[in-house]
C-alpha cells in the first residue's frame, strides 16, 4: 500500500499499473498487488481505510470537543477540526498521502462529491454538515459551491505543501502552525464572503442553477467537504 501510495501521488492514477506497483515493492510475483487488492479503485480504497483510520479518530475528537464548548456553530472552529486532521500528516517526514488525495481528486474528475465512493467519509461527512448548518443562510447552490471550493483549497494547498517539505525547500513554506492557522483563515474566508448581487442576479437570470434563497443543509453539504 505504501509504495502504491508513493507512486500514484508522484505519477497519477492512471499512470500506474498495479504490475508496476508490484515490480516497485519488490515482489517477485508481479501480480501480488491485483492478487491482494483485485482492482486499482480497491488499492485506492485500501490506502484511505489505512490512513483515514487515524485522520477520523483526530477530527471525531476535534468535534466531540468544540460540540461540548458550545462551538457547534462557530465557523472556524468547524473550520479548523476539517482542516488540522489533515495538515497535520504533512510535517512528520516522508509522507505522500495528501499528494495521493490530490491524485484521486484529479482522478475523480477535480470533484470532490466522487470522493466518497473512492473511500473518503467518515468524520468527513459529519463536520460537512455541521459547516453547511453554520453556512445555513448562504443560498443553497453558493454554499455548496463555497464547500466544495473550500474542500479543493484544503486537498490543493496541503499537497503543496508537502512537496515543498519533501523536497527540502523550507524557506517556501511557512512553520507548521502558522500554515495550518492561515489555511483555515483562507477556507473560512472562502466559506464566509458575502455574496455579492452580482451572484444573486446570475442566479436569478434564465438559466441560473436555482432561486437564491436560503434552504436546509443536506447530505449534498455533506459530501462537498473533504
């Protein structure tokens, strides 16, 4: 699994073969890998269970946390339990999951509503909802659109990140904490400008995606957040 993942995330998933997969991880069976995991997408599948295991434990406690403070509607704490669990993978050494998930989001067609089906869920879905509740007076198709914007920014900028580690250019980056504080700062701002008329008008107009007023989160919230 973890040359599968160093692979995919330097080379994409559709550029590697689970031959290859197996030839790299030095097994002398060069089908170990479909014999193991069967298809590419249950390799794929495979490398989320291992690392999400962690990730959702991390999140599940940020949220039963920032819930018992009586957070559960503060945007950036909601913002900070999505984006931490994440970041954090990124400045122990030698990882390439989160330029994996870049991969996958490449490989999903750049939407992240086809993640869940790849394997990401879990804490995901759960803090998807609590922000779409905290962004319950945005129209229905903006905030949608702010949670999926946000969730790209948080896969994107994070992988950037990691390549600059890995490729020693600490002078590129910021210290740890004070990326993961300024990416929430930019995932907030995403989730919260306001909209302008401009947006309003275009939704209204022939042909916009659906009347502007505000409507319930629902499940579609859910799934927009990575």
């Amino acid at each position: 699994m973890l040359t599968a993942e160093r692979l995919f995330a330097l080379h994409g998933i559709d550029a590697v073969s689970l031959r290859q997969i197996s030839v790299a991880a030095g097994q002398r069976n060069n089908s170990a890998a479909q014999y193991h995991f069967g298809t590419k997408e249950d390799l794929v599948r495979a490398i989320f269970a291992f690392r999400l295991a962690s990730i959702n434990r991390r999140r599940e406690d940020m949220v039963d946390v920032l819930v018992r403070a009586g957070l559960r509607g503060d945007l950036r704490a909601l913002t900070d339990a999505m984006v931490r669990p994440l970041a954090e993978q990124i400045d122990g050494g030698g990882s390439f999951y989160v330029r994996f998930l870049a991969r996958v989001h490449q490989h999903a067609g750049a939407s992240v509503y086809a993640l869940p089906a790849m394997g990401v869920e879990g804490s995901v879905t759960r803090i998807g909802l609590m922000i779409g509740e905290a962004l319950a007076h945005l129209p229905a198709p903006v905030r949608r659109s702010r949670l999926q914007l946000g969730g790209s920014l948080l896969v994107h900028a994070t992988a950037d990140r990691e390549q600059r580690v890995h490729d020693g250019m600490p002078e590129d980056v910021l210290p740890p904490a004070a990326f993961v504080a300024d990416l929430v700062d930019s995932v907030v701002g995403i989730f919260s400008a306001p909209v302008s008329q401009d947006t309003v008008a275009a939704l209204a107009a022939p042909g916009g995606a659906v009347p502007a007023a505000p409507a319930p989160p629902t499940a579609a919230d859910a799934e927009a957040a990575v």
